[in-house]
C-alpha cells in the first residue's frame, strides 16, 4: 500500500501511534487499521474509496470511536470524521449536521434555540452524530420518543461503489429498483415478518420493520442506513427534525426491597408514558459514587427513575404507584433542581464507576452481554435466570439501563487471575443468548450489532436473516464497507485484548 496515492485535501496518517490509538473503540477489541484518513469533504471519500478498490482494503467509517462492539475499527482504513467533517450546516427545527460533530456540542447549539434531540446517549459527550446514526443511538428518553430512527429526515450517503446518494431526491436506479424488490418479498413473506414483528422495540441488526413502513425508496434506504454499523453506505450529512424542549415535570427515585414488585411497578409506570424508566441493581448502587444513586441499603435490590413530562399530575400518578411499593427510600425530585442534575450526573457515571471498582480490583469488564433486549413483562423472569447462570458461572454481575424501552447493560465481572477467559465469556455470551431467545429478546439492542454479538442474528432471526445479506448485497457487493463486523464475524473472542487496565 502506498498512501502517497492518495491524494485529498484531508489527510492520512499511518504513524503508530496513531494507527494504535483507531486500533480501539469502547469495546474489548484491538486491531491496528493500516490506515486512518481524516477527509474534509465528499470529494476526499469518494477519493478513499478508489483507493480502498485499488488496494483491496476494507473501509470502516468511524465517528466518536465510542462504539462497544468493535464495529469501529478494522485493519483496513479507518475514515475518521471527527477531525474534519464535524460542523453543523443548519441549526432549526429542520437541522443539518455533519457525521463528526460530537453530540453534546450539537446539544448545546440546538438548546439555545430551545429545540431538544430526544436520542441522547450516556456517551454523549464522546459520541457523534455519524456514530448516533450508524448505531441508531437511544437514550433514557427513547421510552417516550424513540430511538435517533424518529428524527432522521433524510440522508446524504456514499455507497460502496462511489456513488453520492441524497434519500431527499430519487435514489439511483439499481437502488431503487433493488430495495423496491427486497421490499416486496418482504411483504409477502409472512414468516419472516412475523419473526421480526415479534422482536423487541430496539433491536438491532438492519431495520427490516422500516420494510414495511415507508413506500419512498429514498426513505426506505435512510431508515434502512440508521443503524446499519457503516456497513451500508457512509454517511456524509444528517438531516433531522427536532422537536421544542419539554423540561421535566418531575422525576421520581424508588429503591426497591422486592424484584417482583419491581417489575411489576415497572410495567405499571410505563403505563403512564414516563419520559424516562431507568434502572439499577443493588450492585451498581454500591459501586456509583454518587449522591442519590448510591443508597447502600442491604436490603434494597434495585433502584428505578421515572421521568415524567406531559403534567405535574401525571408525576403525581407515578408517585401513588410507588407509594404502594415496599421500597427502602423514595426521592421526589422537582424540575431543574440540583438534585435533578444530580440523579442524571449519577445516571452517566454508572459505567465509568464499574470500570474504577474494576481498576481497583483487578477484574475485566468486557462489554459482552451489555446490550440485551426484550419485552418489558418479561424483565422479571430475564433477570432472575441471568442472576441465577452469573451465580452458576461464578461471575459477579452489574446491571443497570433502560428499563423504558426495555433494554439493559448485564456487566458481568471477569477475574483475569483465573485463566480461560476466553472459554469464560464464550460460555456467558452463549447462556445468556439461550436465555434471551427464549423470551423473543435479543443480545443486539441498543448498542447494535457488532463483533461481540452479530453472530446470534442468523440463529435469532432465521429466515428472516437472508435479507440482511440481500440489502448488503444490494448496497455493498465487494463488502468493502466494515467487513467482519455484522457479516462473517470470527468467533468472538478473536481480536480481544484483555491487557491490564484496559477495561
Ligand atoms: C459510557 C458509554 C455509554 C453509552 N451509552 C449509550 C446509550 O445510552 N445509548 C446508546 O445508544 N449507546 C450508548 N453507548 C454506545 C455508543 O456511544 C453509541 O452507540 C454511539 O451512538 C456511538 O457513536 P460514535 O460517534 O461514538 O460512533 P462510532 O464508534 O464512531 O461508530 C459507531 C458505528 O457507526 C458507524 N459510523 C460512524 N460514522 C459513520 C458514518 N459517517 N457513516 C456510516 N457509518 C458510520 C461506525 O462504522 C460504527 O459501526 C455508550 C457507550 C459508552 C462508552
């Protein structure tokens, strides 16, 4: 390979440390790229990926880098976004936004015009919104508002075969017709449907519920791209439609002595339509250094947050539910109190408080099971048998997330001192899928697909599986774009790198 081929008005790096510091995202792997392209415009994509062709490189399309399941990095070009194509062209209800602009910066310039994006994640002062879009981000909110899928208006995307495709416009022929025929089957497929139908609201792995949701081409390929890891087309402009800030009419912390009534005062409050349900275990309670999270009661055994923001009365309703629950503390935090700023600041630190107390004790936290997905009647039942196998397994396990949209992070702890871990997390990534799949969840929600969990779609989905490789067939047919991240995925363990420290 010889970069000095490549000519753009970007630039390219193949020094070492810097090779090394793309050979990693937020997940457990390493692989050093050959090559990290930072462009400045479209020209010096469409210029990469003739270059990629010419080399026989893979090209992986990286934004924040904060991904937790390795599909940011790859051994061929890294095309870094976050050092040049980072700006917002058009702030407004109607926004446009390059892919590496970091998502807290975008926050901050849309609240000064009191407009909010709903899709927040607990990474978002690391995240952008390429990354946002290639992952179909969420965030405690995606319980009233969906995930960044309902905001996204239209795309302006290159494809693998160096074509700039705007979805606003007419897509180009072979796409349109191409989408229009994968569609079609679809809809007459009623087992593959029904198989999909039957997952839950956020899980990952091509959109295929979009199949059925948009007749516009154009429409139907953006929908289809959110989400998509980067394996589809890659992303030089995002048009979303945002929405006028509801502050918060109230939030309520509840921490619980009893599971069962847990999940049932879960379901009961989702009923409300909160903004936000999170929840913790009584372990992340332990290691969260923070104010409101951290009761260290030894007979509580999860905490809940409920959000709400349509009325003062409809808070007042979820509070009547708690109050019926044995719970050892409830907190009634008003709207834009310290105590709220708190709670959510407590909220952001869980994962970086497990990764001290891990420090601390020398443990691993691979993010292997983080990203569970399911039906939120089925919590209760999920979480004893993921208690009872961690148990069975000998791995202490933290769990928190999003019970709202029923999505949580299962961070099992993993002792490096006592050798085949690799055998280790093999066994909980396979129990844990058994587990999952018997209740129609997924390993692939909210953090999407990716090398630690893509191997389970084909067994998750069955049928249905064949047109995630007919849309990639369709968009991508060398497979040039994030190879061996959703598709021919090694086993998973390969390419991890359990280095001290480093999780
Ligand atoms: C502490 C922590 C908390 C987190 N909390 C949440 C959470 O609450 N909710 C949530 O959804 N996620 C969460 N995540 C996961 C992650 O931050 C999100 O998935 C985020 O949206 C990724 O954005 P990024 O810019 O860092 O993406 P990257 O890591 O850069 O990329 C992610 C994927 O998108 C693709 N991609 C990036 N840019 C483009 C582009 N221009 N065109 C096409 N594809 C592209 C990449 O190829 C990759 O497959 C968390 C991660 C951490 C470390």
């Amino acid at each position: 390979m010889n970069p000095y081929n490549l000519d753009i008005s970007g630039d390219w790096d193949t020094d070492p440390a810097v090779l090394e510091k793309f050979s990693r995202d937020m997940s457990a792997y390493r692989i050093v790229p050959a090559l990290v392209v930072a462009p400045k415009n479209e020209e010096d994509v469409l210029r990469t990926l003739r270059f990629a062709h010419n080399e026989g490189l893979g090209i992986v399309s990286r934004s924040g880098g904060s991904d937790l399941s390795g599909a940011s990095i790859g051994p061929g070009i890294i095309l870094n976004f976050k050092k040049y194509f980072n700006r917002a062209i058009r702030l407004g209800e109607d926004a446009i936004v390059e892919p590496g602009m970091i998502l807290d910066d975008f926050l901050k310039k849309i609240s000064a015009h009191n407009l909010m994006l709903p899709a927040v994640p607990s990474s978002s002062a690391l995240c952008a919104l390429g990354g946002n879009v290639g992952t179909r981000a969420t965030g405690p909110r995606t319980a009233k508002y969906g995930t960044l899928d309902a905001f996204v208006t239209s795309l302006r995307f290159i494809t693998a075969g160096g074509q700039v495709v705007d979805t606003a416009q007419s897509l180009p022929d072979d796409l349109s017709t191409g989408l229009r025929r994968i569609q079609q089957k679809f809809l007459d497929d009623a087992a593959s449907r029904a198989i999909v139908d039957r997952r839950p609201f956020i899980a990952g792995g091509y959109n295929l519920k979009a199949l059925t949701q948009y007749s516009d081409m154009g429409e139907l390929a953006a929908h289809l791209l959110v989400g998509s890891i980067g394996t589809l087309g890659i992303v030089t402009e995002i048009r979303l439609k945002l929405i006028d800030k509801r502050p918060s009419q109230g939030t309520l912390v509840a921490h619980f002595r009893d599971y069962e009534e847990l999940a049932a005062a879960a379901l009961r409050l989702k009923a409300l339509d909160p903004a936000a349900l999170e929840y913790s275990d009584a372990s992340c309670a332990g290691h969260v250094n923070g104010k409101i999270l951290n009761l260290e009661d030894p007979g509580m055994v999860g905490t809940m947050i409920a959000e709400f923001d349509a009325s003062f009365e409809q808070a007042q309703e979820g509070r009547k539910i708690l109050e019926t629950c044995n719970i050892s503390r409830l907190w009634v935090i008003s709207s834009a109190s310290p105590e709220e700023a708190a709670l959510w600041q407590d909220r952001r630190r869980t994962q970086p408080s497990l990764l001290k107390y891990c420090r601390q004790k020398s443990l691993l936290l691979p993010p292997i099971i983080d990203d569970i997905a399911f039906h939120l009647k089925d919590f209760g039942p999920i979480s004893k048998e993921l208690g009872d196998l961690m148990r069975r397994l000998g791995h202490e396990i933290s769990v928190y997330g999003h019970l709202g949209f029923g999505s949580i992070h299962a961070r099992p702890y993993f002792d490096p001192a006592q050798g085949g871990l690799e055998e280790q997390i093999e066994t909980v990534s396979q129990e844990a899928f058994k587990i999952l799949h018997k209740y129609n969840g997924t390993l692939v929600g909210e953090h999407n697909a990716g090398r630690s969990r893509s191997v389970y779609l084909e067994m998750e989905l069955g049928p249905a599986y064949t047109y995630l490789h007919e849309i990639k067939k369709l968009f991508d047919p060398a497979d040039l774009l994030n190879p061996g991240s959703l598709f021919d995925t090694d086993p998973i363990c390969t390419h991890m790198d359990f280095s001290p420290m480093r999780h």
